[in-house]
C-alpha cells in the first residue's frame, strides 16, 4: 500500500488545470509505451470542473482519444438521460468533445437497461471488468492506470458510504447500494479492494466542507468511519487538494504547488 502525496493548489481552478494537465503527461505517457489507458472518472463539482478545464485545454490533443478505455467508480442509479448521473457529466463536459472510441467507454446499466434492478445492473458491470481482465491483472478486474476520486464531507468515496454495508462487501467487485444518505438513494459502486486496483489512485478535493474529511482519511481514521482513508494506488496515491480544502492537513504531508 502506498503512502499518500499531499499536493495543495492555490484555487479550484488551478487544482483542476493542474489535474487536467497531469492527467494528459500520464495519458500520453501509457500511449507512448503501446498500451491503451484504462482510466476510471468520478462525479462531483471537481470531476467536472477538471474535465471541463480539459476538453478546453490546448494540450488535450496530446492524447490519442481513441486509444482509451473509460470506466466509472460508481453511478447514481437513474434514467440514461437524467443529467444527475455522472456518466452524462462526463460526457457533456469532456467525452463528447473529443473523438473516443465509444467501444471502450464502459458506462454503469442504467434502470432501464436491467428492469430497474440495481443488483443486475451492478453484476452487469462486474461481468465486464471481468471481461476486460486480462491473465496479468491477477483478478477478477483489469488494472486502471489513473481512477479518480471525489471525497464528501462525511467522507464518502464513489458511492461508500460511512457504516454502510457496501463498504463491508469483499466479495464482489462492483455492488448496488440501496438507502443511501445522500440522493439519489440508489447507487452503483464500486467495492473498496476494486477502488485500489489502480497504478494510481487521485483524491481530488475542493472546498472547506471538505476539510475534515481530508483531515481525517489522511490520519488516523478507519476506512470503515471515513471510506475515503481506504482506497490506496498501486505506485502512487496523490491528494489534489485546494487550500479551503487542505485546511486540516499535517504540514509534513504537504507540497505547495501554487503560491
């Protein structure tokens, strides 16, 4: 397990050009070795800030869009088109600017697609990371290069919530999540052992309700308390951090990357 990196920006707005711009180095980076990156988004008010500072960026076509694999760490289980879904997010605030394979965009099954049953649609998902698991993963899904990860001020990651079921279950991959405390009540994630099947796992965070979240997963907090202290990368666990954000973080773990 990987210690974390703590990296702090100045604003939002230099957080999210700083991730988008990492994001293309690490991209352009597995291209240029002969592999196609397998990269997990996340939802939230910083996912779609980095992935509209993205679409908008001059070095966006670095990246060979259609050589890259998409995948979601969780999805509010609602209709296709509902705008609240993360996958739509994604799309209208990057992906459907800019010319990707939809072959190798692996979206969550919406209600409709699975008889509203969040059960099927999350056994649906499983079976394709299975599929796309190869004999090198070692396991039952494929190894993403870069999953991305909001945190909520309780905590939360993808759709683990603190003390809830879902962060108990081991034995499956992706899980569906009924009761949530925060709407939509039902949800699609991600399990914690999947969320640390990455070469690297980024914690993007914003926005002083966060800080004790940030203070507390970065501590020593349990996963079961605060799900954001779980997820681990293989190589390389980064905190992506603004300031409001960074308030409660231990000087030692920082690195200041904007005046």
């Amino acid at each position: 397990m990987t210690a974390a990196t703590v990296i702090i920006h100045r604003s939002p707005e230099l957080l999210a050009a700083a991730a988008a711009a990492r994001l293309v180095t690490t991209l352009v980076d597995v291209q240029s070795a002969g592999r196609v990156p397998r990269l997990v988004l996340t939802g939230g008010r910083i996912a779609d800030r980095i992935h509209r500072t993205l679409a908008e960026s001059a070095a966006r076509d670095s990246v060979d869009w259609g050589r890259l694999e998409i995948w979601w760490g969780d999805e509010r289980f609602l209709p296709a088109d509902d705008p609240d879904r993360n996958e739509r997010q994604a799309r209208s605030a990057l992906l459907d600017l800019v010319p990707i394979d939809p072959g190798l965009v692996h979206p969550m099954p919406a209600p409709g697609d699975v008889g509203g049953d969040p059960e099927t649609a999350a056994e649906r998902y499983a079976a394709a990371l299975a599929a796309a698991a190869g004999p090198e993963d070692h396991g039952r899904v494929p190894t993403f290069d870069v999953l991305m990860l909001g945190v909520g001020p309780d905590g939360h990651v993808a759709s683990l919530f603190p003390e809830q079921p879902a962060l108990y279950d081991e034995a499956r991959t992706v899980t569906a999540v009924r009761g949530a405390p925060k709407p939509p009540p039902t949800r699609i994630t991600m399990t914690m052992p999947t969320l640390s099947r990455a070469h690297e796992v980024w914690f993007c965070v914003s926005g002083r309700e966060k800080a004790r979240a940030v203070h507390l997963a970065l501590g020593a907090a349990g996963a079961v308390q605060v799900p954001a202290a779980g997820p681990r990368g293989m190589r390389r666990t980064l905190w992506l951090l603004d300031r409001e954000a960074a308030a409660g973080v231990p000087p030692g773990m920082t690195r200041v990357a904007s005046p």
